[in-house]
C-alpha cells in the first residue's frame, strides 16, 4: 500500500523526464503484481536480514484492520497488472500528464480498500480515489472536465447509501427480528453500487470520460483498476451478507440491468458522431455483460463475470491509446467530420483502435472475444434471446468502429478546418502500439493463459452455487 503512494511523489517530481516517469510507474506496478503472488503467506519472510514479517497476519493501521485473503491477492494483481498496461502506452499517448503519479496513487488507495475491514471503511477509501481521478483526467492548462466531476458526484452519492447499510445491518443483528430492515439495506446497496459502477440510468459519467478535454488512457484507467475494485468490493459484501445473492430477484434484476445496457450501449454507441463518445457507450454495453454473466447467480456465472472483467482491459486501454493518438494529429478534436483521412496520417493510433474496437466488441482475434463467447455458450440453452443480443451488441459496437475507420481511411482533397498537420507517429509509439496489440491477440488466441484464474478465483466465492 505505502510503495505505490511512495512512487507517486517520486514519480511527480520527475514528471517532465516522460520516459524516466513511464518506466518508474510501470516498473512499480509489474513489481507489485509480482509480489503480491509470489510472497508466501503461510510462512513468515526475512527483511533486511533479520526482522521476519508474516505476510498473512492482519495488520492494525490507524485503528483499522488490514486483511490480505487469497482472493484478494488476484484482485490486486489484475489491478496492478492492467496499470501496467496503462501507464505503457500513456509513455507514448499521455506524456508528462499527471495519470503516472495519479495512477500510482490510485493503485495505493484501492489496494487498501480491498484490505481494510469493516468494508465500511473501503468506500471511503474509493470516494478519496474518485477526487485524486479528476486530476489525472483534465488536461493540463485546461478546466476540469464534465466526466471527472460526474464520477466524482456519483461516488459521491453512492456513499450515503452504504453507511446507512452499515447502520441498518448493525441494528439487524441486534433486532433480527425486523426482516424489514434486511429489504430496506438490499435496495441501498443496490443503488450504491449502480451509482459506483455507472449502471443505467446512473451511466453519464461513463460516457462523459472521454470528452475532448480530457485524458482518454486516465478514463481507461478508471474503468478497469477504479471499477475493477468497485467489482470486487461488490464481490465482498455479497460474500460477506450471502442474504443478498440469496433474494429471490436478485439474479433477474441484475440480468435485466445487463440487458438494458448492452442493448443501449450497442445502439448509441454505432451512432456517435464523435470517437470519444463512441468509446464511453462501448465501455458501458461490456459493463452489462459482466452484469448479465453475474446475474446468472452460479459458479460459471461469476467465472464469466470474473472472466470478463479481466479481459474488458485489453480492449479499453487500446482505445482510448488511439483515441489519444488521433485527438494529437487532429488538433484535440474527435469530431468524425474533423478526422477524415487522418488514419494515413497516425496509422498506429488507427490500428490500436481497431483492434481495441475488436476486443471491447468482443470478436475473433481478440482478447474479448473468449469472454463474450464462452458467456454466450452459457446462455444460448437457457436464455437465447439474452445470448442473441449480446451477439448482435457486438455487431453494434464493431459497427460504429468500422464506420470510425472508414472515415479515418477515406482521402480528403479539401481539409476539414480542425484537421491541422502535425508530426506523424514515431518508431517508438508503433514499437508501443504493436507489443500492446500481440499482447492482445495473444490473450485472444491462448484464453487458457487466463481462463484459469478467473475459475481459481471464482472458487474463493462461497455465495454462489
């Protein structure tokens, strides 16, 4: 928890020597994922020589009880792991901006708030992670933008909700016998955590993250590591309080939600006029898969959802890699009438969004495509018109890509005003581009390489069946 927090400062101080910066924050981050595995916590370890520590046994900070779970050892390895990813291709896409000591940060604040017990103390933990986001998210020399503030807001309103959980199922196990109050906390927690994890109607600052004025790798960031924990923590309270998986609406509720948003984000996203746009209702159509996978309420089920989550950051993070990209050779602008031809111009930034577009809408030759099939396959005996939308949301999605892409392709003898020359893309930005796109066809073409952990980690859970 201490080390990345550390970083960050270090890495702020550093911050105009981009490449120093880069390889500081995503050293940091592969280091923590690699030790968050490998140290052993059923047998104590040396430090410095002599003092032995059990990393296993809680610890008592400021009052608080840390406790660091098996399962929360994938958790935080995932969330390291796709920082990495992150802070990567922000060497190239978001050079000097504040994501590398924000991120670092970040990755402080959400590894405690999947320790700290009572979960209580986690969201508040969050709500600090949301205020530190906005400032990875605005540009330098520009205001902060309508997204950042957005998340800030929904988080915000999201933790009334979970403190008067709190209170209510502290009064419950005193009264047990005012069932009424069991009702009254499932339907705050479910609104909490709609708000948290941007489910429609609550869904606006998801598609207001990659606005013009904004950092598209930090909005990436948010919704995979800040809603990656958000996920987990919601893993906890339904392992923690199985009463909740155990109502009779839960998994229809869910499903349902899932549903709307696949539909919804399908539709709006193939009819965006502007990539940013494109990428948020994207982004919220692959939320409603990971819902409907957990609104199955089984083992397979949360192994999908599980599934999903992991692999919704391949394609996340090459997106908004080439949203960055094409925003810098079109003069900050993503205006599809703006970025006419502009494909020849960063054919790098071109081909991350292509194949992010294949990944997120979850086709063949890509890191999506084994999560979306295998829930398919699930689905298809018991519920095929829930399997047949998620088919044709994909085809939905890939449509606004494609469409996206004929633009960017097409030649224009008369330049639109926004389309400004620049420099075009360098050997480093494709070197960072092409590893970024093998790394996710390799995870699309080898899904055994993942497929396990989510099964391993789904069997950590006890509240489903």
């Amino acid at each position: 928890l201490l080390l990345p927090l550390a970083m960050a400062g270090i890495v702020h101080i550093l911050l105009r020597w981009t490449t120093l910066s880069a390889l500081l924050a995503v050293g940091t981050a592969l280091v923590l994922s690699v030790a968050v595995i490998a140290l052993p916590l059923d047998q104590p370890s040396t430090l410095w020589g002599s003092r032995q520590i059990a990393m296993g046994e809680s610890v008592t900070f400021l009052g608080r009880e840390l406790v660091l779970k098996q399962a929360d050892r994938l958790a935080m390895a995932f969330l390291f792991l796709s920082a990495a990813g992150v802070f990567f291709l922000a060497w190239r896409f978001a050079q000097r901006s504040l994501l590398f000591p924000m991120g670092l940060a970040l990755l402080g604040l959400l590894s405690g708030a999947l320790l700290i017990r009572p979960l209580i103390y986690a969201v508040l933990l969050i709500e600090i992670a949301a205020a530190l986001a906005v400032f990875a998210l605005q540009t330098e020399g520009r205001l902060p933008t309508r997204g950042g503030l957005r998340y800030l807001t929904f988080t915000t309103l999201a933790l009334p909700g979970l403190l008067v959980t709190h209170w209510l199922l502290e009064r419950y196990a005193v009264t047990p016998d005012e069932t009424g109050l069991l009702g009254t906390a499932t339907a705050l927690l479910a609104v909490s955590f709609a708000l948290l994890l941007g489910v429609a109607p609550f869904h606006s600052w998801v598609t207001a993250m990659f606005e013009e004025n904004s950092v598209p790798l930090a909005g990436a960031f948010v919704l995979t590591i800040g809603n990656g924990a958000v996920w987990f923590l919601l893993l906890d309270f339904l392992e923690t309080y199985p009463w909740l998986s155990g109502h009779p609406h839960f998994g229809s509720l869910i499903s349902a939600a899932g549903l709307l948003m696949v539909i919804g984000g399908a539709l709006l996203a193939a009819a965006q006029h502007r990539l940013g746009a494109l990428l948020g209702y994207a982004a919220l159509g692959d939320t409603g898969a990971t819902l409907i996978a957990l609104g199955l309420n089984s083992r397979v089920g949360l192994t999908l959802a599980l599934l999903s989550l992991a692999l919704r950051s391949f394609g996340l993070i090459l997106l908004a890699g080439g949203l960055s990209g094409l925003r810098a050779q079109n003069g900050g602008s993503d205006d599809l009438d703006t970025l006419r031809g502009i494909g020849w111009k960063a054919p790098w930034s071109t081909a991350a969004l292509l194949f992010g577009g294949l990944s997120i809408a979850g086709l063949p030759v890509s890191a999506g495509f084994a999560g979306r099939w295998a829930l398919c396959r699930v689905l298809v005996s018991s519920q095929p018109i829930t399997a047949l939308f998620l088919v044709l949301a994909g085809a939905g999605v890939m449509a606004g890509v494609w469409r996206t892409l004929s633009i960017l392709l097409t030649h224009s003898s008369t330049p639109k005003a926004g389309n400004v020359q620049g420099s075009s893309e360098g050997w480093l930005t494709a070197l960072a581009v092409i590893v970024a796109i093998l790394v996710c066809v390799g995870a699309g073409l080898f899904p055994q390489t993942i497929a396990p952990l989510a099964t391993h980690l789904a069997e950590m859970y006890t509240f489903t069946k």
